[in-house]
C-alpha cells in the first residue's frame, strides 16, 4: 500500500499541493499564485474556475518534481480558505458569478438590515458566529439577489452553493459529490452547531433554498474519489477541513486548553475547548474545532484580517520593500517605532472589535519616520491584535494560557515572534513544519484511510523549530499596548458592534 499523502491547500492569495509522507515530512510541493481582484470598494473577488485549475497544475507538478506515479498517493486532503461563496450551474459546473472571497465586504448594508431582524437575536447562540459580512450567508443572498435570474434558478434546484472545499470536491469527482465537512459548514451562518444540521429557521429568515447546501460529513471521511482522468488514477478524498482548523490538526493541539496561530493573509487564533461550546462575551467565534467518527470538539476563535497583507500592502502598494523577508531585518535597524502606530484595518477590524467600517490608518508619524519605522509598526500590529484576540479569550475561558503554537508565512520571521512572545508574556513555539494546514489535511486523510490509528499518534509526530521566551520589561509592554489601544480607537466608527 503506498504510504504517501497528497494535501491540496487553497488558500487565499495561493494554490498549492503538498507531498507528504507517514512522518509527516513534506517531500514535494508546488505553488502558483491566485488572482484576487477588487472591483470596488471593500469587494473582493477571485475565479473559482482558477482556483482549480491552479489545484490540478500544482498536484501536477508535485508529482512530477519527484518522479512520483499518482498510483503512490494512499489518499488526498484538502485544506481551504474558508466563508468564500461559491455558486455554479449544477448541470455545466459553471459559476454563475466569481467567488466572493471572505474578506469581501460588499454585505455590510445587508448585515445592517437584518441586525434588527428576529433571526438575530438567535445567531450566536446556534452558530457560534456574529452578523458579519464575513461569513457565506449575506455573501449567498446577494448573489440570488444581484445576478440575473439565480433566485429562480436557485429555486427550481439548477444551481449549487458551496464554500471552496465543496466547489473543488465538486470538480475533481466530475461532479459526482456535493459535500462539504462540518468545519467549512460551521462558518455559514447557515449552521447549527448544537444540533449540526443546517438550519431551517435561519434559511427561512436570509431566504435561502436549502437544495443549495451541500451534504455535511465529518472531517476524516470518504469524500469520493478524483477522477482518474485528472491525475491519470482515481484517488481517494479523505480528509477535509477548513483550513485554520485544518492548523489546528496540523498542530496537534487536540487538548482542551491547547491554542494555536496561524499568520498568512490574516492571522487565526484557535483554542480548542473540547466537548464544551463556550458561547463568547468578549466577541470571539464559537466554531467546530473538529469532528472525527462523530466526537466534535469545539474550540473558540479570533479572526485579524490583515497581517501577511499588510506586508503584502508594503511590497506591492508603497513599495518600500522588495521582499517579505526585508521586515526583519529593518525592524532590527531601529529600537523602536519612534510612536508609530499602523492600524491595517484595510477591509475592517476583526474581532474583537468587529468593526467592518473602519479603516486603515498610520499615526504618530514625524519628520524622522522612516521605512524602518512603517515596517515595524506593520510587525508590531500583529502583535498588538494578537494580544487582543488573547485578551478575549482568556476572558471567555476562564483559563490563561501559557504557550501558542505558530505557523504560516510570517511564522518565518524570528524577529516577530520574539515580539509575539514579549507583548503575549508568554511561549511561543513554532514546528518544523509550519504548513500546518496542508499537514493537517493530510493527517486526516491518512486518518481515514488507517495509515495513523488515532489522533494520539498524529501527536507523537508534531516536533518543534524554535521556542521564543518573554524579555520584554512589563511597563514597557503595558505602555506599547495602551499605545496600540489608544491608536486603534482613532479608526473605530459608529458601525462597531
């Protein structure tokens, strides 16, 4: 039996596809960029029909770089930028308009509207989730309502919605399985994560056929296989997950208590709380951490919307760097911003403010501001929000935390996580493999498949990098943090929930 494992990891600004073998070890993988486009203000959109392709291009390659017969691959899993809607032709496979990506904001009028509507009222506590553009609910009713003839299509059971796991599950089976697991389903909107079924009276309420959504399955189960004409085999789809829970697998954090974050386009803060749903005050996400043979764990979480992006903002919009890397090494030019404070509220502020009407500012700055300045108040602000998430979910669980596990693009940078571990006041551990959503999507299809017999020994296999240690004097912290506090409050509006 070949004992290697192909992850598919859609993210937002990338596609890739990760080899990995029994260990855990990735072996080969291959990237291409995805196109993102934002036709007007706060609208975010991209091609799902790119999105696939992209998938099989890279599956492709990563095959081939290692001279590797798709025959090898025990079973595949994917991972996905989550809350992206999707709508398509049931019958051609063809969207009916281009994915509306999770940091789209185009439904904040919408949200608005039904803030006063008495399906509110009940959200959060059969969600777990807020009124928010960022979720796949307002993102569906607009498309029903905005493009010709798809409430009539949608109707008469001609067209299908699906996150972007369910789109691409749809397109590598040829379109033999509308699906999706009950992580991607648990940032909906649409579901009901005491009762985990999708939910009638909040369907009714956003008018929204239910022969749209998709079947809902545990995270390690049989998806159906790829199409032998796609990679020339047909290969089993056993594991999917969104993918800052996808993370969490690939973290092994499967204890009440554990956390993680991963820092890419955004930055996700996950803290599993086992059997226990804690329905937040402090406005963090209840959400499904995982289910696996129908034993859920739950978790909380913390959503920051800018943090790789705003790195991304700095290369390609003020071109003051060239590459990524680049930060680290102006933020060790200087001891400190000089007061600067940049507030990445690009697409609004997550939580815990939730505020999706702010925007970005950069205060403080003089005449000796320079790029070194700007680069590391843009570090430093992924600090500062993470403390904030932090902040809210101590609160809500009752319990502090002594260690976060990192991973993501940013995870790379050494001198980040030493400021993570100082404003945090806490340990910061990152893993040899800091692809931990690809991985986990991975350990869930090997998983399925019994190549690993339980989670415990997904465990056994997670080893770790490096560990940052706190260093950072306790007034000091205190004064940066009531800077960041201060700064943040300049960009809140009205809007602010």
């Amino acid at each position: 039996m070949p004992h290697y494992l192909l992850a598919i990891d859609q993210g937002t600004t990338n596609s890739r596809a990760i080899i990995f073998d029994q260990l855990g070890n990735p072996v080969s993988q291959h990237e291409m960029p995805l196109t993102q486009r934002f036709p007007y203000n706060g609208w975010v959109e991209q091609s799902p029909d790119e999105m696939f392709n992209n998938t099989v291009t890279c599956c492709q390659e990563a095959l081939k770089k290692i001279s590797l017969s798709a025959k090898s691959i025990a079973a595949v899993g994917i991972a996905n930028q989550r809350e992206t809607t999707i709508i398509w032709d049931r019958h051609t496979g063809k969207p009916i308009y281009p994915a509306i990506v999770w940091q789209d904001r185009r439904t904040s009028d919408l949200c608005e509207r039904y803030a006063s509507h008495p399906v509110n009222a009940s959200l959060q506590e059969k969600t777990g989730l807020l009124l928010d553009p960022y979720f796949s609910a307002t993102k569906i009713l607009w498309l029903l309502d905005n493009v010709p003839y798809a409430r009539d299509r949608a109707e008469r059971g001609e067209l299908l919605f699906g996150t972007v796991d369910t789109f691409l599950l749809w397109k590598l089976t040829k379109g033999k399985v509308h699906a999706t697991d009950i992580t991607n389903a648990s940032r909906t909107l649409l579901f009901n994560i005491r009762t985990q079924q999708w939910d009638d009276e909040i369907l009714r309420a956003f008018t929204i056929p239910s022969n749209l959504l998709p079947q809902v399955l545990d995270n390690a189960a049989h998806f159906g296989n790829i199409h032998s004409d796609i990679l020339g085999e047909s290969i089993p789809i056993a594991g999917i997950a969104g993918d800052q829970q996808a993370a969490t697998i690939g973290q092994a954090c499967f204890l009440p208590g554990m956390v993680k974050a991963t820092y890419g386009t955004g930055c996700f803060m996950l803290l599993n709380t086992g059997s226990q749903l804690i329905q937040s005050k402090n406005q963090l996400l209840s959400t499904i951490a995982y289910r696996i043979s129908n034993k859920t764990a739950y978790g909380l979480e913390g959503s920051i919307f800018s943090a790789g992006v705003t790195i991304k903002w700095m290369r390609d919009v003020l071109k003051i760097i060239s590459h990524a890397t680049e930060t680290e090494e102006l933020a060790k030019r200087i001891t400190d911003t000089g007061g600067v404070y940049l507030i990445p509220a690009f697409t609004g502020l997550g939580a815990p403010y939730w505020d999706p009407a702010a925007r970005g500012a950069l205060l403080g700055l003089t005449r000796s501001s320079g790029r070194e300045h700007i680069a590391r108040a843009a570090l430093e602000s992924v600090g500062y929000q993470t403390r904030d998430l932090l902040t809210a979910m101590q609160n809500d669980s009752g319990s502090t935390l002594e260690t976060l596990r990192v991973d993501g693009g940013m995870a790379a940078n050494n001198w980040l996580l030493q400021f993570l571990s100082d404003m945090l006041s806490l340990e910061i551990e990152r893993p040899v493999c800091v692809e931990t959503s690809a991985l986990g999507a991975a350990y869930l299809a090997g998983l399925q498949i019994g190549l690993y017999p339980s989670l415990d020994e997904i465990a056994r296999l997670w080893r770790s990098n490096a560990r940052y240690y706190p260093q950072m004097a306790e007034l000091k912290r205190e004064t940066l943090y009531q800077g960041w506090q201060q700064a943040a409050q300049r960009v809140i509006t009205r809007a602010a929930t």
